[in-house]
C-alpha cells in the first residue's frame, strides 16, 4: 500500500568503497519530534566514522573485490528460518541480507563448529528462536540480539547481559500500528461490529431489528493503563473522538503533554478503573505488571464498562476475566493478546459472546513488519559499529 | 406528568398536561419489538404526547383521524401514503428518527402542507465513529482476525497474516457534511491525509483545522485514496454516484467504505470490482435492500464486511433522537419554528 508520507527508518551513508559495514542513520519522525529513547542516543554514523578504527586500513580496491569482501565480511546473524510458519518473511530477510551474512537455525545446528564463530547477533521474530543459556553459550562472538518488536518479556534480558551481550527492540516502529489496533478493538467492542458482522450475513436473518444497540465511543471516559509512546498515541486518537481521557502509569506526564491530549493523571489505578467506560492496557509486561488486572480490579469497573487489551495476555488474570464477562461484573472485553496464543480451543474465552479476540496482530501491517526489521537492524548494526544504541534494553 | 380520566363513554383516555391541556395526538407504528418505538422511550413520550399505535388507530378511524396533528416516523414506520395523508385532516408534521429522508415522498408532504423534521446531529458522531470502526476493522482485517482466532481449527497464528495501515494512510471523504466534517477530525488524529469531495468547498479555516484538501473533481479524489468513504445523502444527483467508472479510478489497493446509503453505490459493479480485484475491499453499513437477499453475491465475498445498519444504533444516541423529534413536533403545534425541519 501506498502511504502518503513514505519514509524508510534507514537512510544509508555509504562512506568509501570497500566499506563492508554500510553504516545507517536511524531516522524517524517519532524520534525527532519526541526526544530521545532513555538508552540510546540517535546514531550520528557521518560524524563517528571519522574516528571509527575502521577507516584506519584504508587501501585501494578493486569494485569486483570489494563486493567479495563485502559478502564475506558481513557479520553473521542467526534467524529461525526464512519463510514457513514462523520463520522471518522474505523481504524482511532480503533486508537483512544487505547487511549480515544470514544463518539459519537448521544451518547452524548442522555446522556449529564452524558457524558459531560468524554469528554476532540474532534476530529474534515473533519471539523465535528461542534464547537460552545453552545457545549463548555456543555463540562466543555474539554481541547482540535483535528482537523485532518492543515486548521482551520472551527474553531473559539478565541472564543474556552475562553473557556481554546487548538486546535492543523497536519502540517506535510499533507505535502507530499497535494504537490503532487498540482504538480498532474499542469501536468495534463498543458497537459490536463482529456481532453485527454475523447478523448482516448469516442465513436466518430476514431482518435488521431496529433495537439492537451498542455504546457510544465519543464523549466516553477512556481510561489508559499504561502512558508510553503506544498509549500516548492513543490518546491522541481518543482525543479526536472527544473522550474523556484518564491515564495511570508510573511516574506522570509533563503538564504540556498532558495537555495537548487533555489527560487527567490518576495516581491510583481505582480511581481510573471506577470511571472508565473503557479501559486499556497498554504497559509491557514484567514482574509488576502480571495479572496488574484481577478479580479485585474487575470488581471496581463499572458494570458498563469494556476492558481492552494491547498490551500481553499475562497482564490479566484470565481466569478471573473469565469469570467477571460470564457473570456481567463488565459488560465486554477485546484482546488482542492472550495467554498462550494461541488460547487452547477449549479455553472458556473462546465460548464467551461477550469478548472478541484477535490473533495478536498489533503489528500485523505490512508497513510495520518493515519497519520492525530496519529499526532492528539499525540497532544490531549500532551495536556491531560501537555506536550509541538507539534503543536498548538494559537489565534491570 | 399528565393525569388520566376516563371519559364519559368509557371508551378513551383523556391525558392532560400539567396546565390541564389536552396532549397531542400523535400516531406511531407500535410499541416494542423489533421495529416499534423503544419501551424504555415510553414514559418520556407519554408526557408529551398522546400515543396512538397504528392498531388503535385502524380500530377507531373515525374519532382518531380528526385527532392525530403529528406522526412519530421510528425507523421508517409507519409507512406514510397518500391514502393516510388524505385521513389525517389535522396533520401538521411528520417526525422522522435519523437523518436520511430518502424514504419519503416530500413533495407529496408537502402538497397536503404536513412539515418535515429528521435527527442530524443526533446521529453524527455515533455515524463518524462507525464509519472510523469499519476504516480500522477492514483494513487490520479485524473480523478474519476474530475468526482466526476462535476457530477450533487453529493451531498457531501465521507469522506472515498481516494487514494495512490507517495512520498515515489518505482518506478521501465523499460527501462532507455533518458527519463527513466529523470523520475527518477523526481521521486526522491517526495522521491521515484527508482529500474531501463536496457540492461546495468548505470555508479555508474548516479546511485547515482537518488538514482536508479539496477535490472539485471526485476523479482526482478516487485516484489519490487509499480509503474512500461515502458519508453523501441520497439524492437523485447520488444515486449510483459510486459505478464501474468509479470503482476504476480507484486505486487496486484501496479500500470503499460506505456510511450513507445502499443506492449510492452500483452494487452490481461492486460485486465485480471486489470479484476481479478492481479494488481491494469493501466495508458496508448499509446496501440495498436491507436486509440482502441471503443468496447475495455480497454476502459470499471474502473482501467486504457488512454491518446491518448500525450507524446510529447506540442506547444514548437514540435516546437523544426521540428528545430532537419531541421537540421538532411540540414546535410545530405551538406554531414555532421547527428545530431540524427539513426544507424542500
């Protein structure tokens, strides 16, 4: 699809031939307009490779010779697979191929003495391949981990930083698609769309009954958990919609912020779930935030009210959400992530009419894969490069 | 609230108001179900009217006929015709629930002096907030999403199942009125380009508070959107406005999405743009008729959602439309002018 405003979060600066790191600028309006990532400083790759030791054995080649040296040069990096089920898709792996010398998974496990030198980083896809102690110990040059995706929650971030090595995700690619799939998930809640959907086609109908209602979206009281750059932006959306927003999130936002949004902080979680007509999760999840929504929270939203999930499945206690929509203690839920994905087929979720569930496609947009790759690769090639890291996870 | 006497023959109610003032009488469909007027609208109607169903009035023309001086017209019952207009001698307006008008014979209203009035604003919001549901449900693939996940034959979701995006993508309004001017503010929030189509340019500070640009030419809107809502009313001028020409000058990529009438789009065409991917998809509150037959093409295509008119169909905002027709109606038995009167 055509976007109006196209825009790669790569731009190359090729510095001189023979080059084989192709060194990138990370750009991207979010970073320019909103400041810095807490970890990472936006790579100025002209203004370092100056100094880069690098440069230091710089000689004459020919074109032919240093495209051999090139492919030979570029760092290796694991993937689970290209293609197939779970493996990364084929332009995302053409994208990589620009950069790093590709092994996959099946290849590495069939010639481990000699891949395990090449590999320097991996990049993780929809959470495969999988990082345990045992692979990190078979990859002594490994310097990073690239996961595709800002949830790290998959990885044990402590345990990977023993080994020397960093994990970096991508913040901003996710943003824009997850926020809309949040306000997707609310409208089509709040008027019962998938229902409707069902009734538009289904073979018995002979009619639209004229009370078959929904709720109202506009002027509702929009209650977000969770005021990162995902929430921020759905604020921003909901604000259009004239909702009244309510946020709770660990330290607040600036005033200006805030009011360029019109959103009231709510010191206490309660206070936002007693007045919220919808409420969504929009935190990452860790040890704080397991199952932050139980029975107890369930129990203080309105009867009226929808709860709506972007966020991960094991921010809810299931089996307490189960038993509020059963029992009408809140009117519906919408989620896009569940605990597992996907929910076994005999999970009580899957019999409620009042929820609806996606297969977790948050960032399902062909614009957004994209985007998840370059600013993945951006941060793996910081790394590799000894660059300021534009968003690194550290240990806590 | 009024008080009830019976009346020497036993035979009706007289309901007063408070200054002891007879209330109107006003004729409605019927009460509950599928298609009467709400009964939980009951009480607040009763204190301002008195109600008399299209049964009540069928048994007893003779005495009603002369009475009745407003229609209450809730989701396009009762059906109005000549032979009702030519009974009802003291009829002075006809209040129609939502904003459409199509349904109606003006002229014919007209020509027995009876007044208009629909529910505009009443329906506005809830109609930009369905016609932004089905923009995002379409084009994140919501409802194959749904059924993916819940299907009992699903054992992993596919890495590569992906969907487009809406922010950032551009958005071409056709029909920028009440409703059209509201989804633009929506769609500016998500970062959309907005291109807009209307009989008339809006003024420049309207424009610019969406950031909509005009298209005098609906061809160069057609040819720039990746999404094109239709949120016109229906008009002669409209009817078909969307054809085999139309759905051409789209891109292959977009995605039509109609919030305003059925007859507005050449469905016939539709079903084969959508069949030979002409264009990439369609999402429909409304068709012609409603409901399709069940053996409808448009109901077999994998590319189109279909919701069953729902655009207004909230508990506030329909609430909110019965108070605009009171209002519309007692206005006009006091000699008043009509809020939302529609003129010819």
């Amino acid at each position: 699809m055509l976007r109006s405003k196209a825009f790669s979060l790569l731009k190359p600066i090729p510095l001189m031939s023979g080059q084989s790191n192709l060194a990138y600028k990370l750009t991207h309006p979010a970073i320019a307009s909103h400041g810095l990532h807490c970890h990472g400083r936006i790579a100025n790759y002209r203004q370092r490779c100056k100094t880069c030791p690098c440069n230091a054995g710089r000689r004459t080649i020919s074109a032919a010779q240093a495209k051999v040296m090139a492919e030979t040069e570029l760092p290796g990096i694991l993937i689970l697979d290209i293609g197939g089920t779970h493996g990364v898709l084929e332009n995302l792996a053409a994208l990589l191929k620009k950069h790093f010398h590709l092994i996959t998974m099946k290849e590495f496990l069939e010639h481990k003495k000699e891949m395990s030198k090449k590999i320097q980083s991996v990049f993780v896809f929809e959470g495969r391949p999988t990082i345990d102690r045992e692979l990190l110990e078979s990859l002594p040059n490994l310097k990073v981990i690239g996961n595709s995706g800002v949830g790290v929650d998959h990885l044990d971030v402590k345990m990977i930083s023993e080994f020397g090595v960093k994990v970096t995700n991508t913040p901003h690619a996710v943003a824009d698609s997850t926020a809309d799939i949040g306000m997707a998930l609310m409208l089509a809640s709040a008027r019962r769309l998938v229902e409707g959907c069902q009734v538009a086609v289904s073979p018995d109908t002979k009619c639209f009954a004229v009370d078959w209602l929904g709720v109202e979206v506009t002027r509702a009281t929009l209650g977000i958990i969770g005021m990162g750059s995902i929430g921020y932006k759905v604020a921003q959306r909901a604000r259009a919609f004239d909702m009244r927003i309510l946020y709770h999130n660990r330290h607040q936002r600036s005033q200006e912020e805030e009011e360029a949004v019109g959103a009231h902080y709510c010191e206490k979680m309660e206070d936002l779930l007693q007045q919220a007509d919808f409420v969504m999760l929009i935190v990452n999840l860790t040890p704080e935030t397991h199952k932050l929504i139980g029975k107890k929270e369930l129990g203080l939203m309105k009867p009226t009210a929808t709860l709506i999930n972007i966020s991960r499945g094991a921010v809810i206690d299931q089996d307490a959400l189960v038993e509020a929509l059963s029992n009408k203690v809140i009117r519906a839920a919408a989620l896009d992530v569940t605990y597992p994905e996907p929910l076994p087929r005999d999970h009580p979720l899957l019999k409620l009419n009042n929820i609806i569930i996606t297969p977790h496609i948050g960032t399902a947009t062909v614009q957004a894969i994209r985007m998840m790759a370059e600013e993945a690769i951006a941060n793996m090639l910081a790394v590799l490069n000894g660059q300021p890291i534009p968003s690194e996870v550290c240990p806590k | 609230m009024g008080h009830l006497r019976t009346c020497p023959s036993g035979f009706s109610l007289l309901l007063q108001d408070m200054e002891g003032q007879e209330l109107p009488y006003v004729l409605i469909d019927r009460i509950g179900g599928k298609h009467g007027v709400y009964e939980d609208h009951v009480e607040f109607l009763e204190k301002h009217f008195r109600l008399v169903t299209m049964k009540e009035y069928l048994e007893n023309k003779t005495f009603l006929s002369k009475k009745i001086t407003a229609i209450y017209m809730w989701y396009y019952k009762p059906v109005i015709n000549e032979e009702l207009l030519q009974s009802l001698p003291n009829l002075k307006i006809l209040a129609s629930s939502g904003v459409g008008i199509d349904h109606l014979d003006l002229n014919l209203l007209s020509s027995y002096s009876v007044k208009v009035s629909n529910t505009p604003f009443a329906v506005s919001t809830d109609t930009a907030d369905m016609g932004m549901a089905l923009m995002l449900a379409s084009s994140r693939r919501l409802v194959e999403g749904y059924q993916l996940a819940v299907s009992p034959d699903t054992e992993y979701f596919p890495a590569d199942w992906l969907g487009a995006e809406v922010s950032g993508a551009s958005l071409g309004i056709v029909g920028m009125g009440t409703i059209g001017y509201k989804v633009a503010e929506r769609a500016k929030a998500f970062e959309m380009k907005i291109l807009y189509h209307n009989r008339n340019q809006r003024k420049k500070e309207e424009e610019s508070a969406v950031g909509a640009i005009y298209c005098k030419k609906i061809d160069d809107l057609l040819q720039q959107s990746d999404f094109v809502l239709l949120s016109v009313n229906l008009t002669p001028q409209t009817r078909k406005l969307i054809g085999k020409r139309e759905l051409e000058l789209m891109k292959p990529t977009a995605t039509l999405i109609n919030i305003s009438r059925g007859l507005v789009v050449d469905q016939d065409a539709l079903v084969e743009a959508l069949q030979n991917r002409v264009i990439k998809a369609a999402a429909l509150d409304v068709t012609y008729p409603e409901p399709l037959p069940r053996d409808h093409p448009l109901l077999k295509l994998k590319n189109v959602i279909i919701t069953p008119h729902i655009g207004s169909a909230t508990k506030k905002t329909r609430r909110r439309m019965m108070e605009n027709m009171t209002e519309s109606i007692e206005a006009s038995l006091a000699g008043l002018p009509v809020p939302n009167e529609v003129l010819q």
